[in-house]
C-alpha cells in the first residue's frame, strides 16, 4: 500500500476545518476531489477514518493515530522547506493568525503589509471567531485578551491596549444609552465587568455586538456611547471620545501558539516581529504620533 502526502493533507485539511467543505477550499480543490480521495484513502486502508455526525466530521480512533503521524510528517517537510530555502529568503511556509475581527483588521491593515514585502515566502491565513484550542492544529499565532493558555500553548503578554468610552461627534452624551462589546462565550470578560460598573440604573443597553467595529459603527449612527479601542476610536472622524477618568481601561493582548510549531522560523518571525510592532498597531494613535516625532527629530540630529 503506498501513501502519498497529498492524501495526508487531506486528512489534516478534514481535521482541522471539521469539514469536507471547509477542507476543499482550505486546499484549494472542489469538494467532489476531495472527497473521493478521504474515499480512497480509507479504502485503501480498510478502515474509516472519520465519522460523520450533524455537527461536523470527526475522526475515529484509528483516525487519531493516522492523524498524530501525518501531523509529524508535515512539521518534517516544514523543516525540510526551511532548511532547503535560501539564507536570504527567509521564512516559508502558511501561518494563520487567529483572533477577534477588528484585532485581525488593524494586522491587515498595518502591519501584514510590511511583514508580507519582507516575507514573500510565506503565505497568511486570517481566521476570526473564538479561542479554540486543538490537538491538530497547524502553524498559528493566536491573538486574545483575558484568555488563558490551553492544553500546554506557548503564551506571552504582547501589549497593554487602551480603551475609553466615545459617543457620535456633536452629540450631548450625558442622556445616550449605552452599546457595548458582549461576548456570549465568555460575558464576564472586561467590556462586561466595565459595564456592569458604570452604567447607572437609568441608563438602557440599547446594544451589544461580539466585534469592537460593529460597536463603532453603532455610536458613530448615534445608537449610544460605547467602550471601543482607542486606537479605533481615535481614529474615526464620526467619534469623540468622552472626557471622564473612570472611562477608560487598559486589557491586555496575549498572544498564543501551539508547542508543536511555536519553533518553526515562521511562527518565531511573526512572533518577533509583532512583539516589536505591537504598540504602533493597537497602542493609542496620540502616543505613537509623539513617539515617532522623536524618532525623527533624533535621526535629524544624528545626521
């Protein structure tokens, strides 16, 4: 019987999306294909691999095991990419970047466009949701607040953001209901305890949303006043932000990665790279303006 590594990542595309759907566009195939190679690979085999249920696919047992050795396999053929690739062209190879909406924006945004120019060896998968923690996952930095490590993940503290409480331009804020952040998963997270806090009796919670954008969108259409990231916030024409001490906070980001792959060169780039980027992308735009007037005016001195 002979096993190609196409079949394989089959079997780790399934795996990971929970799908066969979700496995066909992760591997850039039609569904059809893919599902007649899980066919054949488990005919080939003798055995089911997985179990099909309304929630998704799952593997069997004898799954599992296969699975644990194509993942070794891959993390082989990684290392196999790295080394072989040229000292100048860097790290290679997919990693997928995990975390709330708008965190994966302001990457897109500002920093993914200088780390892909300088990384053109390596590919990016944005993925948004809920902290998940999984046995077969692949390369992946995960970016989360208040959420502690899972099953043994590598986890530092990349950076404080700051958030305070903005209202639409223009508009007397004293009498505005309230629209907040609200995660259902995990409702006693800081936006929530916030809240709790500050909103007075009287004050009506006329919305909540799972994203931070979501929750701009509706103060900047006079929904409310709402808690958002500064570097957000800020930065929006449509917002003002209010003028109160107790009005503002500070959550931490964490970044996550899995054991397994936190050592490859790609996943220990991003890293480096993020830690030194961290504050310019989610640190409060007022302060990041001021600490490169600095910069310059040093570097005119020098010269």
């Amino acid at each position: 019987m002979n096993l190609n590594w196409d079949d394989l990542r089959i079997l780790l595309a399934i795996v990971r999306s929970g799908s066969l759907t979700r496995a066909s566009v992760m591997l850039g195939i039609d569904q059809s294909t893919a599902g007649r190679r899980l066919s054949a690979l488990e005919a080939a085999l003798g055995t089911t691999l997985f179990l099909r249920s309304k929630t998704g696919i799952i593997p069997t047992e004898i799954g599992e095991k296969l699975i644990v050795h194509a993942m070794e396999i891959e993390r082989r053929a990684d290392t196999i990419a790295e080394v072989a690739a040229a000292p100048e062209e860097g790290p290679v190879g997919q990693l997928q970047i995990m975390g709330d909406h708008w965190v994966l924006e302001q990457l897109a945004n500002l920093f993914l466009p200088p780390f892909v120019k300088a990384h053109p060896q390596m590919s990016l998968r944005l993925a948004s949701g809920q902290p998940t923690a999984s046995l077969w996952t692949a390369a992946t930095i995960s970016l989360w607040f208040e959420e502690p490590p899972q099953m043994g993940e590598f986890a530092i503290k990349l950076v404080e953001v700051p958030f305070a409480v903005y209202g639409p331009r223009g508009v007397n804020h004293d009498n505005l209901p309230w629209a907040s952040m609200m995660d259902e998963s995990a409702s006693r997270r800081a936006p929530a305890k916030f809240l709790e806090k500050m909103r007075k009796p009287e004050e009506v919670l006329q919305l909540t949303a799972n994203d931070a954008r979501l929750v701009r969108t509706a103060v900047a259409g006079g929904l409310g006043k709402g808690l958002l990231p500064v570097c957000l916030g800020d930065n929006d024409p449509a917002l003002q932000r209010i003028d109160h001490p107790e009005y503002e906070i500070t959550r931490v980001l964490h970044l996550h990665a899995h054991p397994d792959t936190v050592q490859t060169l790609r996943v220990q780039t991003a890293i480096r790279w993020l830690r030194e980027r961290a504050q310019s992308v989610f640190g409060d735009p007022a302060q990041a303006t001021q600490q490169d007037s600095v910069a310059n005016f040093k570097q005119r001195a020098c010269a």
